[in-house]
C-alpha cells in the first residue's frame, strides 16, 4: 500500500522539529456552486529542522508521533 503525500506550505516553524504545513482545501458550494477555499493544518516531523517558513514541502503519513504529529517531511521542492 501506497503512503498518502501531500502538498503544501509551511505557515510555521517555532517549535523544535515541528513544523505546521497547510494545505489549501477548494470544494464548490453545494447550493450556490460558487468555490469555497480553506486550509487545513497538519503537524509535521522535521527531524533537522532543515525547512523554513513559506518553503513547499511534500509530506508522507506516518505512524503516530505524538499526540498531533502524524506527518514526516518527505522533501522540499521549493525554498
């Protein structure tokens, strides 16, 4: 079985190798039809610490970490 990965930008990166990514969410409005867009957050696992604020990240599911940390930082594709 394939790991879930997921695109997304790091909105913050002050706690010690933890990041927050969001990932922009778009889903049509069932009655107005017109596009609704929301960010959901995941904690993500940053063992270095090697990625910055504002970076595209790929992330990968993992085993849980803690008690909001389920994501690990697959790579970085753009600084």
């Amino acid at each position: 079985m394939r790991k879930k990965k997921i695109l997304g930008i790091i909105l913050s990166d002050k706690m010690n190798k933890t990041r927050v990514v969001g990932e922009v969410v778009k889903r049509k409005h069932k009655i107005y039809k017109k596009n609704i867009y929301y960010t959901r957050k995941y904690f993500v696992h940053d063992e270095n610490n090697q990625s910055n604020k504002g970076d595209t990240v790929e992330i990968i599911l993992t085993r849980p970490l803690s008690k909001k940390k389920r994501w690990n930082l697959f790579q970085i594709i753009k600084c």
